[in-house]
C-alpha cells in the first residue's frame, strides 16, 4: 500500500516514521526544501519538493498512483483542499489534521462529504481525551477500552511495597478474569511467564474484564485518594480542550497561562474554574496557589524543556503526580528516568488513530505503548483467517505477541491454549510493534 503524506512537520514525520518502519510504501510531499531534506536524509520514504494543493503535485504518478493520503500541514484549510483534490484525482481515502473545532463540531457533514475527508485527527483534542481518561483511574499511568468498553488495559508502575513484588507469576493471587499481559522493565518488553516476577519501577500492563480491572484498581497499592484539584500550566489547545472536560466531573481546575487572549479563551469556557495569567515557573505564584495541594499537576506548554522544568518544581514544592505533554518522542524515556509519573506524547496518540485506519482489515483499534516500541491492538477475527477454528496453542504467534482477551458476542473472558477462536470473534493482542506487521495477516479474512 503506498501513502502520500501531505506535510513534513513534527506530525507529518512522525507518522512518516511509523508507517515506514511497518513497511508501508511513504512518499512524503514538503514544500519548504529544509524539511523535505531533513526526511529524505532521516527516514527510508520518498520525500517531494511541491505544493500538496498544486495540480503538477498530483499529476506526479508516486503520488497519484497512492492508496492514502494524509494531510497534516500547518493550515487546515491546505489539508481540506488537499483532501479533495487527492480524491478528485483517485486516491481512495482520506485523512486530515483539523485543528480547529468549529469544524468539527459545526461543520462535520461539510468535511465528510464536502471535502471528503474519511477520518479527521485533532492531536490536541485526543491527547486532552486521553488525559481526562487517565485521570479517571488515578492509579493508572494508562488505560484503554476495548470491545466498546467490556475490555480493559490498565497500566500501573510496581512500587517498592507492592504485594506483588518479587513474587512468581504462578503464585500471584490475581483474579481469574484479569491477565499480567506484559512488563516494562527499563524500558524493555517483557510478555511474562509463570516463573517471571516483577520488581519495583517496572510498568506492568493488565487486562481483563472491565468490571474485574475496575476492582482491581481500587485494591492496587498504587492508587491514589478520589482526584479532587488538578492544576493545568499551559492553557494552549490541549489546556483549552481538557480544562471543561474536567470541569464537568466535578473537579476542581486552576489554569496558569502567560498569554492574556488564552487567558480569556479559556476563561470564557469555565463556570467554576480559575485562569491565572502567570508564569509557572514562578514559584511564589505555584505556592500561593496551592501546587502543594494538587492532586495532580499537568504541564502543557509547547516547550518540552520547559514543561519537563515545571513538572519537576511542581514536585519538588508537593504535587502528588504530574503528568507532561511532550512534542518529541525522544523526550519520553528522559522524563520517565528523571520522575515525570505521565508523559503522554500527542503525535503518538495520533499516529495510533492512523495507524488504525491505514491497517484497515479487521483492527478496531491502535493503541502505542512505551513510545511505540508495543501495540495493543483490538482485531475482529476474520472468516477463513488462519486462525479461524484454531486453539490458541497451535496459532504459531511469536513469542513478543500475546492473545489477552477473547470477546465472543457481549461475553468477554481470558483464553488459555485450548481456547479456539472463531470468526468475527474480537481479541486484544499485545505485540512488540516490529512483528505486527507479519502477525496481523493471521487473523485477516480470506473470503470464501
């Protein structure tokens, strides 16, 4: 499958990264020669000096002759009329980056059949979903639903008092309907086995039934008291997007932010919460308003140094738990290493959501772990696939692949070897990213 890729910038590159290392034949088309060279020296696609609104641009046969395109360049007008023409000019399918909600709130007829647009991504608004998502399990460091919400991934880091620290697998007492489905383990994935245990500063992933992972968080010795404050520096597109969404959850939100017209963006979307034009690296600001009593400070500024800095002071001066967005997927480990309990990368989230499109077949869903090094992955199991009718014990998957969960109607349970998968069943797999690409084919329909 070839996928033209519309845009060279911090979004455009990483999702070129990605579906590159998954083998996708990439063509990227870059207008500004300096990030065209900078794709073309760093990444194995095929990087175009153009216009991706300019009709030469689609004349070219690299980019005609494309499956996908996706459009993610600084204007969200360019990526509407890159849409449309690249279906005027028989690209089957669409993607764009639209920042500006009007659009989608107001105008999403106008983008589906307007501009033709088959998926639109909002990395800020998926990260501020994601964000409030997490916040809700305050125990986790991630969490995912799948088989619309039956399944569910919870993430947690191993601390020293942990009772199931140094203990094997076999004789740990987790409930029968919940899975130790992988390890990190300085930053290495482990899929666990009966005799591995895990110790502490490990992220351990669990899945199960959602009714199950939910009392399982309550008992976690990770798990903080009921979030109450949260305190937001940086009141940006993502600060603008999650301030409301935690407003109407009944917690408490105070935002800092050193730009006045954000300032009065986000004011005018609160009913209860408070915007403070400040500096959050100023820290007689951070103790008069209360950082000590924050249950969890998130840092959003653009700046990923900058944000690594407050979320390191706002520890320093008591903050419970900081979460940071980060720009550069690099920065992930750093962060991690140095006490950041979150760092959540919106060019991840986003790729993930492209991943899934782009894969197409029979995955629901994409989710990146531990940047990108793993995937848990929802598969519909597709009729005559070479797992149709197979125990699981006999599938052949890789050993960096784990089956987690089986959804078979509205029934969701653990399988073991015996279990025998039949089509249109849903499972979530866990698999390092590198064998993705061979092990999906497995669970594809073949027709008749």
């Amino acid at each position: 499958m070839r996928i033209v890729i519309a845009g060279a910038g911090k979004l455009g590159f990483s999702i070129a990264q990605l579906l590159a290392e998954d083998q996708f034949d990439v063509v990227v088309v870059e207008i500004d020669p300096k990030r065209k060279d900078v794709i073309q020296n760093t990444l194995d696609v095929l990087a175009i000096e153009g216009n991706s609104c300019s009709p030469t641009t689609f004349a070219d046969p690299d980019i005609s002759a494309s499956d996908v395109l996706i459009a993610c360049t600084d204007s969200d007008e360019v990526n509407m009329v890159t849409c449309l023409m690249a279906k005027n000019h028989g690209i089957k399918h669409t993607v764009a980056r639209i920042r500006n909600v009007d659009y989608a709130i107001h105008s999403p007829e106008m983008l589906k059949d307007d501009m033709q647009i088959d998926l639109v991504i909002n990395p800020e608004r998926i990260t501020a979903g994601e964000i409030d998502h997490i916040l809700m399990t305050p125990s986790a460091l991630n969490v995912d639903d799948f088989a619309d919400g039956k399944v569910r991934m919870f993430e947690a880091k191993v601390k020293e008092d942990s009772p199931i620290v140094n203990i094997p697998l076999k004789d740990l007492n987790i409930p029968k309907d919940i899975l130790m489905a992988m390890v990190f383990r300085r930053h290495q994935m482990i899929i666990p086995h009966g005799n591995d245990y895990v110790i502490p500063g490990d992220n351990v992933y669990f899945v199960g039934k959602h009714e199950a992972i939910r009392e399982f968080e309550n008992s976690f010795s990770n798990t903080y008291e009921k979030l109450e404050k949260v305190l937001i520096i940086g009141a940006g597109r993502t600060g603008r997007f999650l301030a409301p969404m935690l407003e109407k959850q009944g917690i408490q939100v105070k935002v800092i932010e050193k730009d006045k017209d954000r300032c009065q963006l986000l004011a005018a979307k609160l009913k209860r919460g408070l915007v403070l034009c400040g500096d959050g690296t100023d820290i007689d600001l951070l103790i008069e308003e209360g950082v000590s009593e924050a249950d969890v400070v998130i840092c959003l500024t653009e700046d990923d140094k900058l944000n690594l800095l407050l979320a390191q002071l706002a520890k320093h001066l008591g903050a419970r738990k900081t979460i940071v967005r980060v720009a550069r997927n690099e920065y992930i480990e750093l962060m991690e290493k140095v006490g950041v309990d979150i760092v959540l990368s919106s060019r991840l989230l986003s790729a993930g959501e492209v991943l899934r499109f782009v894969r197409k077949g029979g995955i629901v869903s994409v989710s990146l772990l531990e940047g990108a090094q793993a995937e848990a992955l929802e598969i519909i199991v597709g009729e005559n696939s070479d797992v149709d009718g197979v125990a699981v014990r006999d599938m052949n998957l890789p050993p960096e692949c784990l089956l987690c969960a089986i959804v078979r109607g509205n029934e969701a349970y653990i399988p073991n070897g015996n279990t025998v998968l039949h089509a249109n069943d849903r499972v979530i797999l866990f698999i390092k990213s590198e064998f993705s690409k061979t092990t999906v084919p497995l669970f594809e329909g073949r027709g008749a």
